[in-house]
C-alpha cells in the first residue's frame, strides 16, 4: 500500500456524506478465526456440508450441536482487532453510517460499533426452529453445560439452533432489505476482507456503484470486483484499517 493510495482514501473517507463498510470473515483472521477460503480457511478442516448446512442440523440436531459446541468458542471468546476498533473509530467520528457484516462472530459490536446489520445472522444467540423465539448466550450455555443437547425452547419446547445462517437457509430478510438501502443509498463503501464470492452479499457492492458510490476494496487476495473498485489494496486489514484511519484524522485536523 503506497502513501498515495492511503491518502487518497482518507480523502474519500472525509469527503463523503455517507459511508458504508461491508466486512467478511478476513476481518477477523486477526483475531483468531479462521476464514472460509483463505489457504488456513475453516473448510480445509471441516466440511461445510456436514456442519454448516441446514440439512446436516435438521438430519441430526444432536450431532450439529455436539460440533458446535467445538467451534463456537473460538469465534465468540476471540477479541477484536485493530481493523474492527478502525471502522469503530469511523463511526466515532461520524464518518462511518453502517457497517453490513457476513460474519457471526459479534467482534464489530464488541468493538463498539453501534450500527451493524448482520445479514447471516450470529452465533451469540439460538432462534427456535418451530416459534422463531430467540434466546441469549446464558440460556444455551446453561444447556450446554447440563449437556442438554439439542437445547429446547423455553416457550414451545421446539428445537433451538444458533442464530446464524446455515447453507441452503435464507437470509433474514428484514436485515438484508436495510442492507441493500443502506448500500443504494451510500457514496462511499469500504469492504474489508471478503472474497466477494458469497452472494445475494456479494452483489452489495454494485448496488452502491451502480448509484454512482465509490468504492475502496481491502483484501489480501484479488476480489471479482477490484476492477470496478476505486481503490484496492492487497493487504492485511488491521495494518491497512490503522493506517487510512491514522490519515483520516491528520487530515481533519488540517481542515
Ligand atoms: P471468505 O472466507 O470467502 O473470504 C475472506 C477473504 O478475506 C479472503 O479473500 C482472504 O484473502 C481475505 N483475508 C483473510 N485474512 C485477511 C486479512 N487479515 N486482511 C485482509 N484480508 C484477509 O469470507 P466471506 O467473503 O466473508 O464469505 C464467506 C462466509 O464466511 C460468510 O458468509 C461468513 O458468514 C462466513 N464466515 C464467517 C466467519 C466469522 O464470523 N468470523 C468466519 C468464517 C466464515
């Protein structure tokens, strides 16, 4: 990343009236998690057909929960990095309106920023399959704990899964409508490590370019999008994050 780009993109970062960031799991390697394709990705490991598809939990809740009672811990007791606390700084300044997550983590809220549409959901809280009722990460420890797998639902006794979204589910469909006018409404999106592959998230942003935003990319590896980006860099998000945010408040100080 050369000095120009990060001026730059502490110029479009200023200068626009309404910025959105779009973040994938590369935001959170730094923290610990694994991603899904990068070369230490989660799949290499687990395969996501028999762990993070809504068949593989329906054909055995027991089994799913037994799986994730291995994995969730490392996603839900990892600390944010200094790319989450960057776009928290962001929003500090009023400079960042929203942040639109592909993660399920929880580590950009942990981080303090406010405004965050999770549009696959999260794995701090279990909905019921029957009643769609949810219930906070106490009440399925509990259950863990008492080794009382599947956990049941308190008001219908129906079988609860983590909150997040699995293969061949939908996406929360109030959330990602706020996100798609989130995207079409901005000037400015940032994405921060995601391989843009996944959609309907994937296709976020073209729906801000196509409104005339602009677009910063920041991903170790190439996205399909680079070509459409204003900005890209290849880098590590938490160095690239501190950096462009470090530029952003020398340059409002010389304004
Ligand atoms: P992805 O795995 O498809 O892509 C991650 C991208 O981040 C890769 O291109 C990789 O090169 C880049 N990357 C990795 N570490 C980086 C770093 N330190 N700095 C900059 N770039 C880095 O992830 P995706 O686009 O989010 O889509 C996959 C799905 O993965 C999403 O649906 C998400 O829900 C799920 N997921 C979430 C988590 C999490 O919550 N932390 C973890 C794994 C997967």
């Amino acid at each position: 990343m050369s000095e120009k780009q990060i001026q730059e993109a502490a110029r479009l970062i200023v200068d626009s009236p309404s910025t959105v960031a779009l973040t994938g799991a590369g935001i959170s390697t730094e923290s610990g998690i694994p991603d899904f394709r990068g070369p230490d990705g989660l799949w290499t490991k687990v395969d996501p057909m028999k762990f993070a598809s809504v068949d593989a939990f329906l054909s055995d809740p027991k089994a799913w929960w037994e799986t994730a009672v291995q994995i969730a811990p490392t996603l839900l007791d990892a600390k944010p990095n200094a790319a989450h606390k960057g776009l928290a700084k962001l929003e500090k300044m009023g400079l960042l309106q929203c942040i639109i997550t592909q993660n399920v983590d929880g580590l950009h809220q942990r981080s303090g920023s406010q405004h965050v549409l999770e549009v696959h959901g999260n794995l701090v809280n279990a909905v019921c399959i029957v009643c769609n009722d949810r219930v906070g990460r106490q009440y399925i420890e509990r259950k863990i704990k008492k080794k009382q797998l599947p956990p049941t639902c308190p008001t219908c006794g129906g079988i609860l899964k983590l909150d997040a979204v699995l293969f061949g589910e939908a996406l929360p469909q109030d959330v990602y409508r706020q996100a798609v006018t989130v995207a079409g409404n901005c000037r400015l999106m940032i994405v921060v490590g995601s391989s843009l592959t996944v959609y309907p998230a994937a296709s976020l942003p073209s729906i801000a370019t196509q409104t005339g935003a602009r677009l910063i990319i920041v991903n170790q590896e190439q996205t399909p999008f680079d070509a459409e980006a204003d900005l890209v860099f290849h880098s590590i998000a938490g160095a690239t994050l501190t950096t462009i945010v470090e530029a952003v408040h020398a340059l409002r100080g010389k304004r």
